[in-house]
C-alpha cells in the first residue's frame, strides 16, 4: 500500500477514534486499515496509537504526526486542485457577511459587480448587526469594522470609520451646537439599542473623557436612529459611513469633530489565507480595491 494512502487512513482512525469505524468511513477491510496503520509504524520506527480492547487512542508521537500528516494531504489536495483548474475558475456559492448599514450601502455594490464578472458564481449577502462565526456559519468573507482580536484568519485593512456626533441644520438652529462634550446632556439624545451601542459617550484620542447621555429616544436600528436624526429630533452618534448619504446631501452635520477618539478600522477577513479558492480571491481583490478607493471610508 501507498505511503499516501496510508497516511490517510491514519488520520482516518484518529479522527474517527477506532479501526472499525475508519473501515466503514474508507469502505476497507479492518485487516487492509490494520495493515495500513503498521506500515506507517514500521516506516517511522514508534508507534502512533495505543490500543486496548475498547479504546484507541494516539500516542505523543502519533499527535504530532496527525498534524503533520493533515498539512501534507491539504498541501497535496491544493497542487491537484490548482492543476486540475479548480482555482482558476471562480464558482460556486460565494457568503459574504457584514453590518446591516455598511453592507447596503458599501458591500452590496461590490457583490453585485462581482457576480457580473463572474457569472458561474451565486451570491449569499449575509447583512447582520453582530459578530458571525465565520467557520460556522460558512462564510467566505466578511468586512469587519473595529480592532480584530488575533486570529489566524487573512485580514486586510482597507479604511477607517469615525464615531461622529450628528444632527439636522434645523435642530441646532433651534437648539444651539455643542461646544464641548459635557454640553451634550442638555440636548435631545437618539440612541440605537444594538449589542454594539453604550450610553457612555467616550472622547479624546485617549477616550479619557466619558459622557453618560440619557436618551429621550431609543431606537432598535441604526437605520431608524439616522432617520430621527435628519428629522431634525435630536442628536445622535452613529458610526461615519452610516450617515455618510446623509453628509453628502447636507441632511445632516457633525459637530465636537475635534473631541472624536481614534477612528476604528475596516479589515477584509477569509479564513482561506493563502489556499483560498478563485471565488474567494476574486472578491477579495475587488473588494479591497473598491472600499480603499471610497472617500467616504477612508
């Protein structure tokens, strides 16, 4: 038997914790498993799994051997696939998730473009207001704003976002404009009651200085908070890009700029690296290339 195929099945039993079960899974022999697992021990000179009459487990040896084992076979699919054109041809179904905001105004156009160009591929939109699980949910990218935790995901930064403090031309003619953050809790306040909003406004590049608001409306979506917002109701402090419609068409005004913290960070994330597939890296590549090319994020 093939040292290949004899390294899967290795990783076939530990996976499935016994010589039985990888059997069925291979649709072998136990004998031919048996004879494919002493091969192996009789190349590398230890043994890789203990047996008893009820268990099978991996030994220390046999760990590490698993994951070397798993990098090698992955290494080897990746070379087939590329020869084979697998990665050469965008298609199948490609999920791309992000906020609800940023997603319609800024991802949408991108996704859309991306499924012109490449027709063989089927566009999944996921547009959500919390953090996705990118493995298990099944998507393939997504556009996160704010600092990233470590992972071993590919992230690219491709712009910033400012947390702005906003209002109609028409309230503050009413009201007056905020010199100061403490002049806030004398003003109406329009609050989001998302997983992401805080009633604790912080300012300041070192975000040392911290305001308390008491909203007199809260609002279940940002979207919602926005519209209040260019009513001319009152004040509120959405994220830059989620009124940046708003901005250009001079609905709304953001004022205490020079008290803003540190803008946050837009990454484009795929857990693929460098073995993502062409649907993958297509829009990669267009994504990146449109969202650093937009001012209104950057």
């Amino acid at each position: 038997m093939a040292r290949l195929q004899a390294m899967q099945v290795f990783v076939k039993v530990a996976e499935a914790g016994g010589f039985a079960g990888a059997a069925r899974l291979l649709n072998m022999s136990p004998p031919a498993v048996t004879r494919a697992i002493a091969m192996l021990e009789d190349l590398i000179g230890t043994r890789l799994f203990v047996r008893t009459t009820r268990t099978v487990k991996l030994t220390e040896a046999g760990g590490r051997y698993l994951e070397d084992c798993r990098r090698i076979l992955a290494e080897i699919d990746e070379a087939e696939k590329a020869a084979a054109g697998s990665y050469a041809t965008p298609t199948g179904t490609l999920t791309v998730t992000s906020s609800v905001i940023f997603g319609q105004i800024y991802v949408l156009p991108i996704v859309t473009e991306y499924l012109d160009r490449n027709p063989a591929v089927t566009g999944r939109a996921l547009f959500l207001d919390r953090v996705t699980n990118i493995v298990d949910e099944g998507i393939d990218v997504a556009i996160r704003i704010g600092n990233l935790p470590d992972s071993s995901y590919a992230a690219i930064r491709v712009g910033t976002v400012r947390r702005v403090v906003c209002g109609a031309p028409a309230y503050f003619e009413t009201h007056g404009i905020p010199a100061t953050p403490a002049d806030l809790v004398r003003h109406r306040v329009i609050a989001a009651t998302s997983a992401f909003a805080s009633l604790d406004w912080r300012f300041g590049r070192d975000e040392k200085t911290m305001i308390t608001v008491n909203p007199r409306l809260y609002c279940s979506t940002y979207e919602a908070v926005v519209a209040a917002s260019v009513q001319g109701w009152g004040i509120a402090r959405p994220l830059s890009y989620q009124i940046g419609p708003a901005l250009a068409a001079g609905q709304l005004l953001t004022v205490l700029t020079e008290y803003e913290p540190e803008p946050l960070p837009i990454h484009v994330i795929h857990p693929e690296g460098r073995r993502a597939s062409a649907k993958v890296r297509a829009f990669v590549d267009l994504a990146v290339d449109r969202l650093r090319a937009n001012r209104m994020i950057n």
